[in-house]
C-alpha cells in the first residue's frame, strides 16, 4: 500500500512540484486547492498519465475554517491515514498598515495559522505514528516584511508553531518542520514589477529567483529523515549577502 500525502495548495507553484516529488517516491497524494477548478483539472489529468498513484483533489479554501471539518470527513469517509501533511498553501494582503481593517486581518491568520493549527488538532488520530508534518514558512517570517504586515507576522507565528508543536506532536512520534523560501518563481509572483525583481536579484547570491522545483528535495528530506524536527530550513539564495 502506498504512503498517504495531503498537500494544500498542491495544484501550482510549490505545493506542485512537491507533489510531484512525492508521487516518484510512491506516495498517493490528496492535493487541495483554493478556486482555480480548471487548473486543477488539467493538473490531475496530468499527473495521472504520468504516476500509478492515486491522485484526489479537494477543493478548500483555506480562509474558510470549514475547510477543516470538510477535509476530515473526506479522510474518515475513506479510511486515509496520513504519513505526511504539508501545509503549503497560504495567503498575504500586502493593503498598507494604516489602512487595514481587522476583518481583512483575521482572514489572513485563519488561513495561515488557525487552518493548520486546528486542522492538526482534527486529524490528529489520523496522522500515523512516526508521521511527518511540513509547513511552508517564508523568508519573510524570519525578516521584517516591507509591505505586508500580516503576512510577515502570519509566517513569523508559523515559523513558531515548527518550534512549539514539537511537544505536542511527540506523543505520536510526529516531526513537524517548515521550509521558508525567499523568492520562488511562481504565480504568486507574477505581479511583481520587473525593476522590483531586479533589485530582488541583486541582493541574492543566487541572483535569480528559485525554481519550484529547487525546493522539492528539501520537503522530501523533511519527509524521509527522522531525526530533523522543529527546524525552519531557510531556502533563499543567499538573499543576506549585500
Ligand atoms: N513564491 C514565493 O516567492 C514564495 C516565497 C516564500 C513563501 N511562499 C509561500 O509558498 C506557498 C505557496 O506559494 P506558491 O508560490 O507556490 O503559490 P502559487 O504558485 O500561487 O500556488 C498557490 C497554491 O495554493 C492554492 N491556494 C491559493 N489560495 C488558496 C486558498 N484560499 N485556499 C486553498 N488553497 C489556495 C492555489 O490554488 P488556486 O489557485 O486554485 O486557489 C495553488 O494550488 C505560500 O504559502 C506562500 O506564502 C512563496
């Protein structure tokens, strides 16, 4: 029987080519998605002419705590027990500081921290002993963000979680990690203007952006090695050099 991988957000970007990673490895994969039902689609169809595993899609929007009881049933219905749960997907409002309202704010710490947090707690029986849970920090939870604020505290408070969850999870031998990458080629970026970009450029080492796919070894890694746990891994080109 194969491992059982859930990964949110897993039909772009990173979530992608993690699940594409998982899926060489043998794993069956539950990706969820937010809106992009096409997308999702094509994905599937795609990822299914190329892996024997099983491949699910669950719409579920992460702002939405619902999402949590929706994603358990769908596990209990059929009988899923976890080996890996990655929380990949999340979300910014990059509105100014003085101008954000509270409810704007809530939204984005129920998607980023309380989705997670609480969908843990829920699934909690359902993670197998020795299992691994992964989050996707960012770069922008270790350093001040310079535009967003919720979202540069929403990654700070799950780069905290990897640290305090450790206890939490140990009665179940479950490790829980994070990657925090600075700047990735995807969509999520693709309305950053292109002088913005090379600026970025220039302070990393790198001097590029990070393909998605440079990523994938590190969430295997955080799969696979039993002893890493409670580590943010920072994946960022070196973006501190100048
Ligand atoms: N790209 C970067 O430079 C960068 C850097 C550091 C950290 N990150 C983090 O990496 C993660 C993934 O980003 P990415 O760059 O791979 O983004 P992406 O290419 O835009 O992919 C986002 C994925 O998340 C899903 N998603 C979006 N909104 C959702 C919602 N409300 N509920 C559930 N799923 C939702 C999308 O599905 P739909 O489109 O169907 O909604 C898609 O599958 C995020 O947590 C982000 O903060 C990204």
């Amino acid at each position: 029987m194969n491992r059982q991988a859930l990964i949110t957000g897993g039909t772009k970007g990173i979530g992608l080519s993690v699940a594409n990673g998982l899926l060489k490895s043998g794993f069956d994969v539950i990706l969820t998605y937010g809106s992009d039902s096409i997308r999702a689609n094509e994905v599937k169809q795609d990822l299914q002419q190329k892996y024997d595993s099983n491949i699910v899609l669950l719409q579920a929007d992460i702002s939405d705590l619902n999402s949590i009881e929706f994603i358990n049933q769908y596990l209990v219905d059929n009988n899923i027990a976890l080996d890996t749960l990655i929380f990949n997907a999340g979300l910014t409002n990059r509105t100014i500081f003085l101008e954000m309202e509270l409810s704007a704010w809530k939204t984005i710490f129920d998607a980023n921290v309380h989705f997670p947090v609480f969908l843990i707690q829920k699934v909690y029986d359902r993670l197998k002993i020795g299992s691994s849970v992964i989050f996707t920090g960012s770069l922008m939870g270790a350093q001040p963000h310079s535009v967003s604020l919720v979202y540069g505290i929403t990654k700070s408070t799950v780069h905290a979680l990897v640290k305090n969850l450790v206890k939490f999870l140990e009665p179940r031998k479950i490790r829980v990690n994070a990657v925090a990458p600075g700047f990735v080629d995807t969509e999520w970026q693709k309305n950053k203007p292109a002088d913005v970009k090379v600026s970025i450029n220039s302070k990393m080492a790198a001097g590029r952006f990070c393909e998605p796919d440079e990523l994938t070894n590190v969430y295997l890694m955080l799969v696979e090695n039993q002893y890493i746990n409670g580590e943010v891994i920072v994946v960022d080109g070196g973006y501190s050099f100048k």
